[in-house]
C-alpha cells in the first residue's frame, strides 16, 4: 500500500508541474513567506481535471472522484516536500499544518456523479464529489467558522507539548465542535489538549437552500413524464472565497461532496461546495425574461412581478413598495439574539424586476369625489409618491372580475380544444417563432433619430410647463423622460429597427400622456383614455382607422409642442 500511495505523489507532482498548479503553488507560498507571520493552517486551492489525471494514472484518478478527502492527503504530502525542499516558507514545521482544497473542473458525465435528492437512499457516507444543479431560492448571512486550529498536551514534560504537533482543520460536513472543543487528549500521554487561541484561523460560511431546477417543470403546470416525484430544497455551504458567489433565482451547477450534518435529534442533508458554475437559462424557467412571477420579488430576474390590488395592503406595505419601487434595493433585517449572533444585522439585496399592480376603482373602499379633473381617476386611498414609483398607469374599461367577450371566448374554446389551432395564424408561427422573435428584438441596439429626440423633449418640455401647480411646481416626474426613452427604444425593437422613429416616439408619449391624465386629469394635449388601441383590429380598414387616428395625434402634439414648448421649434408638413 505504502508503495502505491508513493506511486500517487509522484503522478499528482507530475500533473501539478504539467498543468501549471506547482507554479500558482509557488506564488501561494510566496505570499505567506512575505508575511512573515507564523500561521497554524496554511491553506491552498488546487484546480484538478480529473480526465488528465486519470490519463495519467487511474489510480489516482479514481482515488480523487471516490476518496477526495485521502486525494487531499497525498497532495499534501507533496506539498509539504515541495515547500521543504525548495525552501518555500521558513516558518512552516509540520505536515499537518497545510490544508489542501481539491476542486474539480467537472465530473465525468455518468448518472453515478449526478446527486438526486429523488434518488433513496441518500448516499451521504460516501464522502465523494458529486455534481447537482439548482436554483439558490434562500441565502443566510456570511458568518464565521474555524478554518484551522493548534492544540498543545497540557503535560509540560510531553514532547507533544511544544510545536504544531497537534494541527485540527475544517473537514466536508463537520460541525463546529469537530474542530475546535475542550475534551479532547494527547495521543501519547493521554492528558488534555489545550487551544492556542492566537493561532486560531477564521474563514468565512454562509448557508444556501438550493432546490432542483425540475421545480420549474413544475410550476410551468406540467411534467416531461407522468411519473410522480417529489423535489424538496437541500443545504449547501459556501465558504472562504466562495461566499457570496451565489444570488437568489440564479441556476447553478454545484461540484462538491454530500454530508449528514447532525443538530440535536435532527438530521440534515447538506453538500459542502468545492466549485460553483453559472448556468445560463435555456430565454422558459420561471425566472428568465418577459416572465410574470407571482412568488418573491427576489427570486424575479428581468421579469414582472405582479404584485395585486393595491388598496388591499396596509400602510407599512405601500411605505416598503414605495421605497422599493425608489431605490430598487430591499433591506432585510436579522436580529442577532435570534440566531445567536451578538448585533444585529441588515443585509441589502438588488431587484431586479418590473412591478405591475392595479387599482380596483369598482371597489367599495373608494368613494368618488366631486373635485376630481376631467379624466383623472380617483387615486385618493394610494399615496402620490408610490404612484409615482410606477413607470405608467393604464385604464382598462373592464372590471378586475369581468373580462372582455373576445377573450372570455377565447379562454372558453381553449379549454374545449386545448390542442387545437384556434387562428389561422397558428398555423403558420409557433410558440417558438415569437420566442426566438423576442429574444432576438430585445437584443437590438437601437438609437434616437433626431426627429423622434426632438418630439420627445418638445413634449417633455412642453408637459412640465403645463402640468404645474402653485405649491408643487410641476407634477411631471423627473422619471418621466427616462420612460418616454425606454418605451420609444421598445417599440422600434418590436419592429425589428436600430433605429427610433417619430413614429416609435408618437406611441411612446401617447402611452405617457394617457398615465398621466388619469394621475393628473385632462392636459390642453386631450387624448382619450385608451388612445393606442380604440378600434377591434381585425380587418384592414379598422388599421387603417387607427393609423388616421396616430396622424390626427401627431399634428396635435405638434401644436401642443409649438405652443407650450419653451424655445422649441419642430417643422410640421404645413411648413
């Protein structure tokens, strides 16, 4: 056996001078040796690719995928020759004082290293690398764990009562308690072992839920199979230069080595992470783009979060939605005492989502008033400044509990043939038609034609010198003319051009107008509450009405512009 294992040092010295590790080795001893400070633990990565190295021997190849924690020994064994040899850090005493982390650039692709939490039993005694992917749904805070600890024999007259004899570091799915306590005894003389505090090495933790990226199946309403199967979250740690490589609703693929970790009579499954790779949705998960996400803002990447009525949240919940909706950031706070820590925390997290909601004007909670302008609706129950928060208001005709004939007749056909091709134009483009339609729109780069900036900021300019009152000057949001820009570029996207039109512009400030009447009440620019879409357009004449309709709005906000404009001057067809 003894001559195996010397053959395995050989082969890893071998790959480590091949692959470039015995150099980042190098640079890493350098920099303990300029420090000049003597540390208990002296701690290395080294990057390993398990096809090389079992091409090389398949002893060790083997011993590194099913025995990663003895493969740690062997490199450090090499290791501590190496540093001796070559003189690599003076201060370093004994073998046991160099931790070895072994992280894999993948596994071999066989359903042996796939980890499912599906799969019973749950072979978390095997101490070996799996690989598993998930979605991190909850994060805790970085705490800190003991990385490394030195004991000494309390009996002065032992030999083991001097030097870093007795070296203890962190091993995959220990507890606290199994690195550092105070029962534990010299091997040789049997007295008690005490820590040297000083020499105490701290690293940094935090705990991840993860859950299977199958769940999305799930949520989506169906299976790939009709098989029933039960997903639930599982554990992993993040620690030293892996904390806070993570972030809610992202998907990962996760290397690392199951454990049982043990809490009173309690058992949990958790997997201590050694490598972390993004993975990159395949555009139809619930938390990819153009998605509506009715779980945690948090988790919603890019998407919508439609969040419901809002007269139906209390005071404290608009005042968070509010401060939300400013800063685009959460904070979270976590008492200490809860969960044993001696302050208290606040941990600040980015949204990044849209929020829609709605206002129920059929509602007995609002009562209209007598004072209201002509075309405002009753917003009295919302405070100003969250109506603010949003980016546009739109009035729908229909109530929140009726919806209009032709959808209703679509919902009911749908359900009568689900498989169905209700339209003719169904034949002729797929679901993945307009998906690979979107994703390509959405990716354009597209720039403001000089006409359509000058439509944009003559109306800007325009709306602030009419929408004003005495005490709040004017009621035009400062926001207002980063939407008009956002929704111009959309819609030239939509028509697949990098360029933004007067036309693109036009659509842009009737949206922003029609939000702005129902704020504020009726402006001297007067567009109808749904100004876009007032026809059923399902022939070519109602087109052709609405496109008589955008001219008649194009030459009436030309002369909304030419008499409230300040300075500006825009050519109309009449010049």
């Amino acid at each position: 056996m003894h001559r195996e294992i010397q053959k395995m040092r050989e082969v890893a010295l071998v790959y480590l001078d091949r692959s470039g590790g015995l150099q980042k080795f190098m640079q890493d001893c350098k920099k303990y040796s300029d420090s000049k400070q003597s540390y208990a633990v002296y701690r290395f990565i080294i990057s390993i690719n398990p096809s090389d190295i079992a091409e090389l021997d398949a002893t060790l190849g083997n011993y590194i995928l099913h025995n990663p924690i003895q493969a740690a020994q062997i490199f450090q064994s090499v290791c501590f020759i190496a540093i001796k040899t070559l003189s690599l850090i003076e201060q370093l005493q004994t073998e046991a004082q160099i931790s070895i982390l072994l992280k894999p650039t993948h596994l071999p692709p066989l359903p042996s290293y796939v980890l499912s939490l599906a799969a019973f039993p749950f072979n978390y005694t095997s101490q070996r690398f799996y690989m598993s992917e998930g979605i991190a749904i909850a994060m805790g805070i970085v705490t800190k764990y003991t990385q490394g600890a030195r004991f000494f024999c309390t009996e002065e007259t032992c030999q083991f009562s001097k030097g870093f004899r007795y070296i203890r570091v962190h091993l995959p799915g220990a507890t606290e308690s199994a690195t550092v306590r105070n029962d534990f005894v010299c091997g040789l003389c049997s007295s008690p072992l005490q820590e040297d505090m000083k020499f105490r090495v701290l690293g940094d933790k935090q705990i991840v839920e993860m859950i299977d990226a199958k769940v999305l199946n799930a949520l989506k309403g169906y299976s790939n199979d009709k098989s029933h199967f039960r997903i639930q979250t599982f554990t992993v740690f993040l620690r030293d230069e892996l904390a806070n490589k993570m972030k809610m609703g992202n998907h990962y693929k996760i290397i690392g080595i199951p454990a049982c970790v043990q809490n009173g009579l309690q058992a949990t499954a958790c997997i201590e992470i050694n490598s972390i790779q993004l993975c990159k949705p395949s555009d139809k998960h619930g938390t990819g783009s153009a998605s509506i996400q009715a779980c945690s803002a948090v988790l919603a990447k890019g998407g919508i979060c439609y969040i419901g009525d809002l007269a139906s949240y209390k005071k404290d919940k608009l005042e968070l939605l509010q401060s939300v909706l400013e800063s685009r950031t959460t904070t979270v706070f976590i008492p200490g005492k809860k969960y044993g820590e001696e302050a208290d925390q606040q941990v600040t997290i980015s949204l990044q989502t849209n929020f829609w909601s709605y206002v129920d004007s059929s509602s007995k909670k609002h009562i209209q008033k007598d004072n209201f302008l002509i075309g405002q609706m009753d917003m009295s129950l919302i405070p100003p400044n969250l109506v603010d928060g949003f980016g546009l208001l739109i009035h729908s005709e229909f109530p929140s509990c009726q919806q209009s004939s032709p959808l209703v007749h679509h919902i009911l056909k749908k359900a009568i043939h689900p498989e169905a091709m209700l339209y003719k134009v169904s034949q002729q483009f797929r679901m993945q038609d307009y998906e690979e339609f979107i994703s390509f729109a959405k990716n354009l780069h597209v720039e403001l034609s000089p006409e359509a900036e000058n439509l944009i900021q003559g109306y800007y300019l325009a709306s602030r010198r009419v929408r004003r009152d005495s005490s709040h000057g004017s009621t035009l949001s400062a926001s207002a003319l980063k939407i008009l820009i956002s929704l111009s570029k959309a819609h030239a996207k939509l028509s697949l051009r990098k360029k933004v039109l007067k036309e693109d512009a036009l659509i842009a400030i009737l949206f922003l107008e029609s939000s702005l009447t129902l704020k504020h009440g009726k402006s001297a620019l007067c567009i109808a509450p749904n100004p876009l879409f007032p026809f059923d357009l399902s022939d070519e004449n109602s087109l052709q009405q609405r496109d008589h309709y955008l001219m008649q709005c194009h030459h009436q906000l030309l002369k909304f512009i030419g008499a409230y404009g300040p300075g500006i001057h825009i050519n109309t067809n009449e010049e």
